[in-house]
C-alpha cells in the first residue's frame, strides 16, 4: 500500500500490513520457520535464518518506521535488549550523556553492566538544554533522554537538545515509550534514534515483552542490523504478530490514555490527600509548555506524592481494586506502582531522593476504563489511606 500522506491512526493498521500474496489472507501471518529454503547458495527470498531476519519480524518493523517517520526500524527482544544494542553500538573509553530520570533498567544496564566495559556515562538533569550542551566532552559519542521522563514527567525540549547534539556531530537517541508515535515523533525534531519498550504502549495490552529501535540514518541502521543479528536478542515471530495487532488500536488506545489521564490529573490536584502532582497537561507543570509544543497530548502516565509516606502509599495502593498494584505501565487496564519500593529500586537511595522519589510517591498508568470508575476506585485508594 502507498502509505505517503496517510494519517498515524491508518499507519498503524495498514503500514507494511498488505494481504499475504501467497493466500490473501489479511492478517499478518506468523512465520514461525527458523531457516528458509535456498533455490542454490546464497539464493534465496530474502531470508535465511530467522535471527538475522523474519517476514513478521519485518512487518512490524515496516509498521513501527512509517509511524516514527523513520527510514529503518530494528526489532528486539525486549526494550532492555533494544537500549543495550543501541549502547554496544559504542566503545570501551565512549562516554554518554544521560538524561537524569530514565527508566530503571536504562540506568541499570549503564551503572552495573557497561560501565564495567569501560563505558562512561554522566546522568543530569536536561531541562535546561545549556547544561546538556556544557556536558558534552571530548569523548562524548550518544546522547540519551527520555520524554516524558520515568517517573518525575519531566519534558526535555528536543528539538533545542537534537540541534546542540547535531552541531557537536552526535547522535541523540529518545526513548519515547511513554509518549508513543501517536503523541510524539522526536526525528522530526533532529533526533537520530527513537527507542521502545513496545512492552507498553505499542502493544498495550501486558501480554508480550518487547523493544525496537527506529533510525533516521543508513549507517546506524546497519550497524543495528549487525548487532541485531550477532547478539541475537530478538523477538519471537509469535511476538512480533502480537504487537503488530496491538498496534492497531494504537491511535483510539492513546485517546482514550489522554482522556482519562487529564481527568485524573485534575481531580489529584485537588485533592487534600496529595501534596504534588506530576503531569504534563497540568498548567502547574515545569514542562507544560513544552509539553503543549512537542506533544500532540500529554500522555497517560501521572504521579504524585501522597501525604502520609509510606503507610498512606501501601494502603492507598492495596485498596484499589482496578488500578493494579503492579509494575510496568501503557496496557489497555489501569495499573499504580511505588517506584521507590518497585520500579526504581536499582536507583541508588540517593539518587532517588534527589529526584523527588519519596516514601509517598505513587505512579499511575491510566487505562481506558470508564473514567467515572476510575475516579473512584482512586477514592477507595484514599479513603484507605486517610485511616493509616
Ligand atoms: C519498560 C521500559 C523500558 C524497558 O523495556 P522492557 O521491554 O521492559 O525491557 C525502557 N524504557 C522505558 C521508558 C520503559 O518504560
């Protein structure tokens, strides 16, 4: 299908989507074989072993490049699988720049795994895009961000980071898994790599683990392909199926997010229990604003620090009963989380209270339930906690 000028909500069920020629069947069919025939050496349909290639691998990918507007995509195993492929790209005596709140795992894959390899990495605060570009030095080869960021919500300004790392001849990778395509598309504003956990969103609904990476340039690209190929973390075709039919909904799905978050978001605010709120479509939010310039919505993740710490949390987060208490986040059902005690444990102590991470602090992924029960579910949450 000719995808030129189709809007986001069609790529995501047409893009590199067409009927299978061989039966017309509409759904992508899973192609589960391992090797494939070769007519003599070397002459073949375009794959030969499905590590280094897989006709449902290479649909989704095809799905995933037409949505970010990049020119290739590269499927992984896992979001963890795609960020350290991206990362091996790099040397031993390589530095990165690292945004200060980035998923656990990220921060865990730098500090415990590469950094014994002699990667270097630096962790700051990149709000103020100056800071990022006094940071760079003469060793530093990736700049690496996530907008929003996990879990303070902070809004870097891309295009002002994608321009400093364009003049410095550096790539600038985002992960833009809480945000998705459908809000946010960092290569149109300079960045050179977009990262996925399409554990979360893209799939969207909790039943599959996996990562991609999205390029905007050919020889990235093929050294991804490369590591794509040798390290060999990449998703089973069966994966690769299960996302491309999440990712159908992906356009009504994020709607829905946005929805219910902003109503969320506003009822948090005025609630007595809360102290803070965390969300980018508050105007009380630092990163509104920018928020409102580089996003089409402001997503569907909110924390907030609820008075009471730790008692109030636990009993807050064991009282719902539709928000979940569980890690992981963008699945169709709704989902709360302590990052302190969950998903931000590999954060050093302090490196968690220098963020604002406290004993109080509650992480929401909102789902597309029916909003009015969500409202009160977060009721039954505080009601709990107003008798700790
Ligand atoms: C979950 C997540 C990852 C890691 O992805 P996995 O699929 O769990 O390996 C990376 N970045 C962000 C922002 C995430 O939420």
């Amino acid at each position: 299908m000719h995808i030129e000028g189709l809007a986001q909500d069609t790529l995501c069920i047409h893009a590199s989507q067409e009927p299978d020629p061989t039966s017309g069947a509409v759904m992508t069919p899973i192609a589960l074989a391992s090797t494939f025939v070769q007519n003599g050496p070397g002459e073949h349909k375009g794959y030969d072993y499905s590590r280094a290639g897989n006709p449902t691998r290479t649909a989704l990918e095809g799905c995933l490049l037409a949505l970010e507007g990049g020119k290739h995509a590269v499927a992984f195993g896992s979001g963890c699988a795609a960020t350290s492929s991206v990362l091996l790209s790099l040397k031993s005596g390589d530095h990165v720049l690292v945004g200060d709140d980035v998923y656990g795992g990220t921060f865990r894959i730098f500090d415990k795994v590469l950094k014994p390899w002699g990667l270097d990495a630096t962790f700051l605060d990149m709000t103020d895009p100056v800071k990022v570009r006094q940071a760079i030095g003469p060793r530093t080869r990736l700049i690496w961000l996530e907008t929003p960021s996990n879990p303070m919500l902070k809004i870097f300004d891309i295009a002002a980071i994608a321009e400093i790392a364009r003049k410095a001849n550096i790539p600038l990778a985002v992960d833009n898994t809480f945000a998705t395509p459908m809000l946010q598309r960092p290569l149109d504003f300079g960045a050179s790599l977009v990262v996925h956990s399409t554990t979360k969103y893209l799939n969207g609904h909790s039943d599959v683990v996996g990562g991609a990476v999205i390029a905007s340039d050919d020889a990235m690209a093929e050294r991804l392909h490369f590591l794509q190929k040798s390290l060999g973390a990449v998703p089973s075709p069966f994966d690769c199926y299960m996302v491309l039919r999440g990712l159908k909904t992906l356009g009504v799905r994020m709607k829905q997010h946005v929805h219910n978050a902003r109503i969320l978001a506003e009822v948090l605010a005025r609630h007595p229990q809360v102290e803070r709120v965390f969300y980018p479509g508050l105007t009380s939010h630092a990163g509104y604003a920018m928020a409102a310039r580089q996003m089409k919505g402001p997503g569907g993740m909110i924390s907030f620090d609820l008075k009471g710490g730790l008692a109030a949390a636990v009993a807050f987060l064991k009282a719902t009963r539709i928000f979940a208490c569980a890690e992981s986040l963008g699945g169709v059902e709704s989902l709360a989380e302590h990052p302190a005690i969950m998903t931000h444990a590999s954060l050093p102590a302090e490196a968690r209270k220098a963020l604002g991470i406290g004993d109080g602090f509650i992480r929401l992924s909102v789902g597309i339930e029916n909003v009015e029960d969500l409202k009160q579910d977060l009721e039954r949450g505080f009601h709990a906690a107003r008798n700790t």
